[in-house]
C-alpha cells in the first residue's frame, strides 16, 4: 500500500534539507541533490512509521495542499 505525503525540501549552501507533513516527531532527511534528499525522506517516513505505528500520524485526514509564505518579522 501507498501512501501520499507533502514534504518540504530546502535548499541551503551545503545540500538539502527535507520533511515530511502530517507525522509526530521529527522526521528529517538530508542529500546533496534534491533527489537524494527525496529518496532519504522516503526511507525515513518508512523508518518513523515502522516505529511508531498508526500512532505516528499527526491527524487522520490527509493534508490537501502545502503552502510556503514569507512572512518579515521585526528583531
């Protein structure tokens, strides 16, 4: 069985960074391309999910859509 998940990958100086949404905890990834950081995410949402069971997931309805939005903050 499949299951569809949103991640998020960032691009820093020194690779890719990338997340999944919609699971407890933390699950990170990392590459040096975008497709490596992807491959590793996968592995590690299996990884997550072999651990914690059904209890690994944040809610029970799947996220639609994933926004990303800059928002300038005084500091």
């Amino acid at each position: 069985m499949f299951k569809p998940f949103k991640i998020i990958i960032e691009k820093h100086s020194d690779g890719y960074v990338a997340y999944p949404i919609g699971l407890k905890g933390v699950v990170v990834a990392e590459g040096d391309t975008y497709e490596e950081a992807l491959t590793e995410i996968g592995s590690a949402i299996q990884f997550h999910i072999k651990t914690f069971g059904k209890e690994a997931f944040e809610q029970h309805e799947e996220t639609l859509e994933a926004f990303i939005a800059e928002a300038r903050v005084a500091i």
